[in-house]
C-alpha cells in the first residue's frame, strides 16, 4: 500500500488545486484497485492507493 501524508499544518499546507492535482496524479497511475481519500475537519489530510496485481494461471 502506498500512501502520502497531507497536513493542513502551516508548515505543510497544501491548497485546493494541489490536493486535487495530487488526487489526479494518483488516479491516472492506477489501473486496478482503489484510491481512498482522508478527509478530517472538511480538510484533506491523506490519500491512501492499493494497487490489485492479478496472476494469470498458465495452462498446464
């Protein structure tokens, strides 16, 4: 799992268009799995992505 930390911090502030910027970022590398966004005090503080890798059987 792969996750990046936000903080509405002074010293980490990130803006609106940032956020969405790094939100699109992470959607346009992901081919499958899920994209979870944390939101607290109407602020986004952290985006989490799990990736699925599927294994194809191989015939026997």
């Amino acid at each position: 799992m792969d996750s990046k930390e936000l903080s509405s911090a002074s010293d980490n502030h990130f803006s609106t268009s940032e956020v969405a910027k790094q939100i699109l970022d992470v959607l346009a590398d992901l081919k499958f799995g899920s994209l979870q966004i944390i939101v607290q005090d109407g602020v986004v503080v952290q985006i989490e992505k799990t990736e699925k890798f599927r294994v194809r059987n191989s015939k026997r």
